[in-house]
C-alpha cells in the first residue's frame, strides 16, 4: 500500500494510508497527566461506515474530539484526504469538510425546519443574513435533497420544536451533510430515541454513505448490527480490535471487557 510521509509533532516520520479519507496515527491525548487515548490508529475510506463501540470510559468521543481540533493532541496525527490536519481548530477542520454531530441536537428550535438546514448550507453566513437573503433555485433544490435524505421532506415548514426527539436529531443531521462534508462523525446518534426511530436513523445513514464517509459512536449493538460494515472496539483509550460484526461478536477479549458486559446488564 502506497504511502505518504509527514514530519510528527515530536519529528519522527509518520505515514498516511493512501486511498483513506480520514486517517488517524498513533494518536495520543493527555488530560491532566490522564492518557485519554493512547495510540490509537484507525483509516476510515470512502463511502464506508466505521461503527465505534467500547465502554464507558474508553475514549470514543475524545477520539471525535480530537479529530475535529475540540481535544489537542498531544503526539501522532490527523489525515484528511492525505493532509496533515493535527491541532487544527474545529472551525478550519469544518471548512476543509469534517463534519460533526455531537450527542445533543444543537438546533433552532423557534425556526422551521427548512430554515435550519438552510442556516447551515455550506457558504452561509449568519442567521439573519442568511434567512433574509434571496433563495435561489439552487439551494432551496439543495435544501429538499437533505430533507428527503433524512426523512423530514414532510416537516419542512414544520417548526423543529414541534418535533419528537428523534426527528430534531435528524434535523442536525441534515445540518451536518448540508455542508458537504467529505466525512461525517456522529456521536451517539440514536441516544434517546424509540425502536422506530433508531432504526429509520440506521437507514438513514446507509443513505448518507452513498455520498459521505460516516463514523458512529454507539452503544445499541442491534443497531451497530442494522449499520457497520466495519466495528472498532476501544478499551481504555487504546484500539481493543477491529473487523466484522461476527468477527467482532466472537472475540473474546470483546466478550470480556465489553459485550459480557452489556449482556450481564440487560439481564
């Protein structure tokens, strides 16, 4: 597999995957003397579906936090579409098209919901300026392609404060893929949600990675099941493994420390 190399942070060489869209080496970050994550790597390629898992406690968000400069780094590196990213503020990684949503819906709840995602068209700026400027073809047909892609064509001039829980998350979601993102990180997207919305939100991002590389954190294994192509298990800041959902499911390590775990509590 071909190669690229980079300076590190503390001047080692470093490579990224080629042909990977977002790839993380040997990542590390530190809190107060805490070794958050310690090492992580993970490539994420196009158009595919990376499902995060792992106990309370095990890093996945920090993991998100870091991509996306929330978390510095303290050693190894960020790589997106090949380009050392590392350390860089949320705002630029967001322009150069990382997109993320974290566990709480962060939406306008007075304005409809159209108006949300149009708040959040990539080249917007600012609510008023926004809302008040003159809609042209192009954007509202962009607007109506991410309600459809999220299940919302029908609420569009609906106020998002009249939505379900569910419905608001998937508002967010159309805000994060109206701007076009190459990559779009979700963090516990179906937390609080009914059965039937957790599973439309599984369909939904099947839909999404026809045009967007996606990672989830999740905790709902029948719903890591409905969406993974590929599972990586975290474990106290560090990579347990990574593979299938059968390969994952029948590890023992997994077994131990994660999913006996989950299946002792809901016992």
């Amino acid at each position: 597999m071909n190669t690229t190399t980079s300076a590190s942070i503390d001047s080692a060489p470093v490579t990224h995957t080629e042909g990977a869209i977002l790839s993380i080496k040997d990542l590390k970050v530190v809190f107060s003397g805490f070794k958050a994550l310690k090492g992580v790597n993970l490539d994420v390629g196009e158009n595919e579906i990376v499902t995060i898992i792992g106990p309370n406690g095990a890093g996945k968000s920090t993991l998100l936090d870091a991509i996306v400069g929330k978390s510095p780094v303290a050693s190894g590196h960020v790589f997106y579409h090949g380009k050392d990213i590392t350390n860089r503020s949320a705002f630029e990684v967001a322009r150069m098209g990382i997109g993320r949503k974290f566990q709480n819906p962060n939406v306008y709840n007075e304005l409809t919901v159209f108006d949300n995602i149009l708040l959040a068209l990539k080249g917007s700026h600012g609510v008023f300026s926004s809302i008040k400027s003159k809609l042209t073809a192009a954007k509202r047909d962009k607007i109506i392609t991410v309600l459809d892609r999220v299940g919302l064509l029908e609420k569009g001039y609906s106020k998002v404060s009249s939505l379900s829980h569910g419905q608001k998350q998937w508002v967010e979601i159309g805000m994060v893929i109206a701007q076009d993102p190459s990559v779009v990180l979700l963090d516990e997207p179906t937390a609080g949600m009914t059965p039937d919305e957790t599973h439309l939100t599984g369909e939904i991002i099947k839909t999404i990675s026809q045009n967007h590389s996606v990672v989830v954190i999740e905790h709902d294994m029948e719903f890591v099941k409905q969406i993974a192509q590929r599972i990586v298990v975290l474990h106290q800041g560090e990579k347990l493994t990574e593979g299938s959902v059968s390969e994952v499911q029948s590890n023992p390590k997994v077994i131990e420390v994660y999913l006996g775990r989950e299946q002792i509590d809901a016992a």
